[in-house]
C-alpha cells in the first residue's frame, strides 16, 4: 500500500549533530530553535538518524543506548566520536546530552515528533542497517549486540580472511541470513512508529550497504524481501489504527543492478507497494546515477523516487541546482541531501526553496 498524496520535494537528513556538538546538555527550545527552526519556511522534511552498529541515542526501549552500563565514558580512553575515529571527544557528550533529554523531556524523538508536528515539517527517523567501521570490540559504541553474537556477524568467529579484500571490510556487519539479526532490527524499526507518532521510518541500506557473505548476498535476498514485508505489514496495522498511513523509505544502492547483487529486491519491494520512497545510492556519483531507470520500475506503483546529493561531494549552489534539476528531468519526486544539516537556516531558506 503506497501513498501518492502529499509529499516534501526535499529530504535533508540529520545525524544528531546538536547531541554531540553541544558542550551543554541542549534543551527542547535547543531542538526548536536549533534543528526543527533550521527549515521553517522551507519544503524540506527532516530525517533524523538514531544511532549506529545498534548503539542508539534516543529513549528505546528495545535497542542499546548509548552509555548504558559504563561508568566512565572517558573520549580520552575511548578515542572514537562515536562509530569513527574521525571526531574524537563528541561520544562523552552524546551519551550524557541523550540521558539529560530522556530525563527532562521524554528523549530526543519524543521531542522532535512534537516540535516537527507543531512546525507542520513531516518527521522521520533513520536506521542504519549495517555498519563496518572498524571498532575495537570493546569499545562502547562497539554494541553489545555484535559483541555477544559474533556468530551473527559476516565474518565468522576464527576465520582467517585476506586483510585489505572486500570480504575483510565488511567482516564486522551484520548477517541478516541469521533470523535472529532480522527480528532484532524488524524490533528496532517497529518500535519507531508503534512507540512514536511519526509520518514514516528510513531504511538506511547504503551506509553501509553489505548485509550477507558476497557469495550468498543474491540468493538471499528474499530473506531481506520478508524483512521489508513484516514491516510494512506491522505499519500497516499502526496506521490503520491512527486513521493515516505511514511511510516506508528505504536508501538502496545507485543501480537497480547493484541493489540486487547485495541482496536488495528494490524492483520487487516497489511493485509489491512494500516501500513508499526510495532513495537512489549515496550521491557519491550523482551526475552518473540512473535515478532514470528507477523512476522507470516505479511507474504505476505510486513509489517515489529521490535523487541524493551529498555534501561531501557537492557544496556550491549551483552544482547543487543542477543537481536537483537533473533528477527532476528524470522524473524523480525530489531530492535527497545528505549530510547538509552543518547548514545555516539562511542557506535552507535560499537553497532548499
């Protein structure tokens, strides 16, 4: 069942930034002044990630939060910000910014739902699906999910793989061949529209996107197929319930063909109406991206079809509009920007109109 009603043209994704940047535990007025007010008077929704390798900063009730169960997050023992050694020092205050908002207010997606619903910004959340960031085990952003299931894991327990290949790489991740990984995250997704009234949910398949041994990741796709449909099914029911329908959004690979040899049906998730947005791969080639040959398998689904434009990539305005311009020439329903919420809301005002 997909919605072809009314949707935002821009989708700008946040990673949380006001959870490890401020240096003060942040405030509901924080969150509205400061991440919610960023897009007012703009057409963009706000998707907001919720944490990484199933450790999360939000108030769940199913998944790890960030912190639990150490005593000392001390960033100079634990040299990581917080799934990466990009930023050290930022893990700390995640961590304790995360609990002071749980503890004031509910949590951050309790005070976000509500802010985005007063500021008439449609909300959702953002799950990562897998991660291969090389992290020390112990580490607390580690997650204890992988840390007690190794078996669970791409990588097997003692298996010697060459250091440097493709298979070493995604090692770490997931294996969602193991019915016990794919309850797990279908627990984690479900919770964020059954506990949270938000518009829809995102499947973060691209970062980062391996989710079985490379060998078997084709043949088992149908096993990702019945993942996307106990979701949308569970959805189905909240929204029934609520009298709206929620939406399902998931981020794929840049290619139909590329999605499919990791494991991703996309052609199949769409004309089943399983999905309700798909996001075309991670703007790292935007200008080469077939976002047409989506927009194609969509034809008749009411799926709609973002392009990504990342700001790793692409800063200036106007590589930025041709950008935009070109995806919408291919007949996609809008764009994606990835990792533009370091932005000033008087760059959202100008640029995202």
């Amino acid at each position: 069942m997909t919605s072809t009603g009314k949707h935002s043209p821009v989708i700008c994704t946040d990673d949380a930034w006001i959870l490890f940047a401020s240096d003060s535990p942040p405030t509901v007025d924080d969150l509205k002044e400061k991440v919610v007010g960023a897009y007012a008077g703009t057409p963009a929704s706000l998707w907001w990630s919720i944490g990484d390798h199933e450790v999360y900063h939000y108030e769940t009730q199913v998944g790890e939060i960030l912190g639990e169960g150490y005593e000392d997050l001390d960033d100079s023992s634990h040299p990581y910000s917080f799934v990466h050694s990009s930023g050290p020092g930022s893990m700390k205050n995640m961590a304790e910014n995360t609990r002071h908002l749980i503890e004031t207010c509910g949590g951050p997606l309790t005070a976000l739902v509500d802010l985005c619903r007063e500021a008439d910004i449609e909300f959702f959340p953002r799950v990562r699906m897998n991660s291969h960031y090389e992290i020390d085990p112990a580490h607390p952003a580690y997650g204890k999910f992988r840390r007690e299931h190794p078996e669970w894991l791409i990588g097997r327990p003692g298996e010697e793989i060459a250091e440097g290949s493709i298979q070493w790489g995604i090692r770490t991740g997931k294996d969602y061949a193991f019915p016990q990984v794919r309850e797990y995250m279908a627990g984690i997704i479900s919770e964020l529209f059954e506990r949270f009234d938000v518009d829809g949910v995102e499947m973060d398949f691209y970062r980062h996107p391996a989710f079985f041994r490379i060998e078997e990741a084709y043949q088992n796709r149908y096993l990702m197929t019945d993942l996307i449909r106990h979701v949308r099914d569970r959805m189905n029911a909240v929204g029934d319930q609520r009298g709206k329908h929620l939406k399902l959004a998931v981020r794929v690979a840049a290619t139909i063909r590329d999605s499919m040899r990791i494991g991703l049906d996309v052609e199949h998730w769409m004309a089943e109406g399983l999905v309700d947005i798909v996001v075309v791969g991670g703007g790292h080639v935007p200008f080469e991206t077939p976002v047409e040959e989506f927009v194609e398998a969509a034809r008749g689904t009411g799926c709609l079809v973002y392009g990504c434009i990342n700001s790793g990539r692409h800063l200036d305005e106007k590589n930025i509009r041709a950008l935009a311009s070109r995806f919408w020439g291919q007949g996609a329903s809008g764009v994606y920007l990835y990792n533009y919420y370091t932005m000033s809301p008087e760059w959202n005002r100008r640029v995202l109109n």
